[in-house]
C-alpha cells in the first residue's frame, strides 16, 4: 500500500505515480493483495465437503445397523447411502469442480437423479413407474431446459446443438427399453423421443447457416 501525500490518497496497487498529481508514491511497508483470496474460499469448502463425507459414513453404518436389526423387507439404508452419494458427488462435482462446464454438470446431476430414482423403484419393489415415467420425463426435462437457455443465450444459441444430439441419443434408451419389454407406457417414452428429434430438427432449419456451420466445426467437416 502506497500514500500520496500531495493528495493525501491511499494507493492500493503498485503504481509509482499517483494517478491525479503524478507524483512519486510513498510506499508504506509490504503491499498488500487488493484481490480476495479464492483459495480460503475453496479450502473452506473443501473442508465443509469432508465433514458431510466423514457425516455421511457414521449416519449410514448407524442406517444400515438399524435396517438389518430391524428389517421389515425393504433395505431402505441402500436410499439413504444412496442419497448420501449423490450429494457428495453433486458438492465435488458440481460446487468443487471448476474444470467441468455447466452443461456437463446439470446433465450429469440429472441423469444421476434419474438413475436414484430408479434405485428407490427396486428397493420399494420393483413397479416400473421410475423406467415408464420418471426416465422420459427427466429427458423431457433437460430438453425444456435446453429450449429455455437457448433464448435466453440467443448470440450462441448454436453451441447447444451437440447437446440436442446428445439427447436423442439418451431418448433412444426408454425406446430399446420398450422393445425389451421393460417399458411398458410407450407413450410418453416415444413423446419424449420426438420431443427430441424436434428440437434438433427446429434449430437446422431455423438456424440454417449457423446450424450447419456449428456442425461442420464440431465434426470437422
């Protein structure tokens, strides 16, 4: 930290000069970072992180102490611990992870929460209500949220066309899982599908010399 003392201003960076009167700063001591530490932030949640694992562990030995002493036929401690994962992994990958791109967090996190819902379908008894309207649902889900963010980013709504091919990949799954028989509500699951197809159909045609532009740079053509 710096001092002028014709202006009687304190200087928070390194500058020599003041920027009004030009003259020369009287530097007092050690400067001092006039950014925040990010680092304390991330430790401190790093920290916070490690305490709900270390948590999480001692409630679900106790869960599934509690289950097998007093079990009445459902292993309800697979929820909990579970339940206990997905949000361990929601804070390190989601909240901890910088590296990953929030496309890729909000489909990992969804798809995620497909698939415990999934687990609490197996676990309560096998029904088929998670695969038949919870799967096609999620996925029409992501797409209305695809929709909403491509016009609020309307200058670069074209990046999200690999996410809409993406989709209709994943909105083939309920479709193998119908011919399989382990679908059973065909409707919503081929709805889901087409809801897909058009969307990525709507933004090539609309967005014409983008669109296709945005195509042959992904795929290198």
């Amino acid at each position: 930290m710096g001092r002028c003392r014709q202006c009687n201003l304190e200087i928070l960076d390194d500058t020599q000069m003041c920027p009004l009167c030009k003259c020369v700063i009287i530097h007092e001591g050690k400067t001092e970072n006039t950014y925040p530490d990010i680092r304390i932030r991330a430790r401190k949640l790093n920290f916070a992180v490690r305490i709900f694992l270390f948590a999480s562990i001692l409630a679900e030995v106790v869960f599934a102490y509690l289950n097998w002493k007093f079990f009445s036929g459902i292993w309800w401690s697979v929820i909990t611990g579970a339940g206990f994962a997905y949000l361990y992994f929601m804070a390190r990958f989601a909240v901890l992870n910088d590296s990953a791109g929030y496309r890729s967090k909000f489909l990992g996190l969804t798809f995620l929460g497909i698939l415990y819902v999934i687990l609490i379908d197996f676990v309560i008894g096998y029904h088929g209500w998670s695969v038949n309207f919870v799967l096609p649902g999620g996925l029409l889900f992501v797409d209305a949220a695809i929709l909403v963010v491509m016009f609020l980013n309307r200058r670069n709504w074209q990046s999200y066309i690999m996410l809409e091919l993406t989709m209709i990949l994943l909105s083939m799954i309920p479709i193998f899982l119908t011919v399989m028989d382990i679908v059973t509500e065909t409707f919503i699951s081929g709805f889901a599908f087409a809801v897909s197809v058009l969307l990525f159909l709507g933004t090539l045609i609309i967005g014409d010399r983008r669109a296709r532009s945005e195509l042959k740079r992904r795929f290198h053509v």
